[in-house]
C-alpha cells in the first residue's frame, strides 16, 4: 500500500483502488460523479442501513448538497474508494447530528458510516473496507479539515456481521469504544473528537 496525490492507493493483479477524502468541498469532477453513483444505489442504500436498526432513521436525511447553508441537514460523502478508470466503488458518508443533551454527549455530533457496491464486498470487501476509511479517518480527524466546532464526538456504525471481530480491534486502535449493539444487528462505536485545529491521535 502507498499514498499518491489525493489519498491511499492499493494495488492488486488486474486492478487498482484510490481512496480519496473530499469533505467538506467535493470538487465538480467528484460530485458528478457522485451523483451517478447516488443515482443507482441510494434506494439499496437506504434499505440496507434501516434494515439494521441504525442510530440514525436514514430515510429522514437528505442527501448530497453543495450548498453552504444546507450541508447541516445533508448526508455527505466525506472519502471515496475509486477504480482506476473514475468509477466510485464505494463511499464513507458523514452526516452532522443533534443530539440529546441529556445523553452528555453535547448538543452535535457527527455520524459516519460507510457504503460498498454490493457486487465488490464478497471477494474484495477488507481491501476496500479499511484503506477507505483511514483516508476518512486521516482526514476528518487531522488539524486542517474543518469540522464543526460543536460536534464533540464521532458516531460510527458497524452493520456488517463479518466485520465484527476485526473492526473492533481497528476501532479500539483509533481510540473508538463501544457505545452500544442493536437488537437487528448493528453496531454504534464513539469517538472523543479535539476541537478543529488541534491533532487527534490515531
């Protein structure tokens, strides 16, 4: 594995994967791209997530918007994995939230999780899985990226049954706990975020 230009590239006989972060100001080529990819898997998408009894009633978020004053109520692609021709493989999502303050964790917090092509995880799903979301990860939590500041913590979902036992490990290594298990299956890991501007270990 290595870095080029815009993120983490894998390589493999045949084929090639680049993993690029894009929060919060996807580039024109991106989101067009985007909007293809959206296009024919957002209905899968939705099914899938609320199929697993997530934190979060994903038919209630709007998608995709580059518009200022709506990317608080968007669901945004935060990091992308790519084939070597431009097709979106898969996408790491980030969505800003309210939360209930009465659950100390703040008034926000961002929520992430993560989409592959279907036809991609079988054989494929760990060599795509984990480099796209340390280009998510690298990203979001670095000095540079722009976050909000009332957000105090990360909310990433796990609804992958096969991903359980390693992703708990990788979890724990960047500092996530685990907060919670649903009763259809999914799982909530939480992670403390420093302010914008200030180096997050992992």
């Amino acid at each position: 594995m290595h870095k080029g230009m815009n993120g983490i590239t894998t390589t493999k006989p045949n084929e090639v994967f680049d993993f690029t972060f894009v929060f919060p100001d996807i580039n024109a080529e991106y989101a067009s791209k985007f909007d293809s990819f959206w296009a024919e898997h957002e209905k899968y998408f939705l099914e899938e997530m609320n199929s697993y009894g997530t934190a979060i009633n994903y038919e209630s978020l709007s998608t995709i918007s580059t518009e200022q004053s709506k990317r608080d109520s968007s669901l945004m692609p935060a990091a992308l994995a790519l084939s070597r021709s431009g097709e979106i493989i898969g996408v790491a999502f980030v969505k800003l939230v309210k939360m209930d303050v009465s659950l100390l964790f703040g008034s926000h917090a961002y929520h992430q999780t993560m989409y592959i092509r279907k036809e991609k995880r079988k054989a494929q799903f760990f060599r795509l899985a984990y480099p796209l979301y340390k280009a998510f990860f690298n990203g979001f939590t670095s000095e540079s990226c722009p976050r909000d500041s009332r957000a105090r913590y990360l909310i990433a979902e796990n609804i992958n049954p096969s991903m359980r036992k390693p992703s708990m490990r990788y979890a724990k290594s960047l500092g996530f706990r685990l907060l919670g298990k649903h009763s259809l299956g999914s799982e909530t890991w939480i992670l403390p975020l420093l302010p914008p501007g200030c180096k997050q270990k992992g």
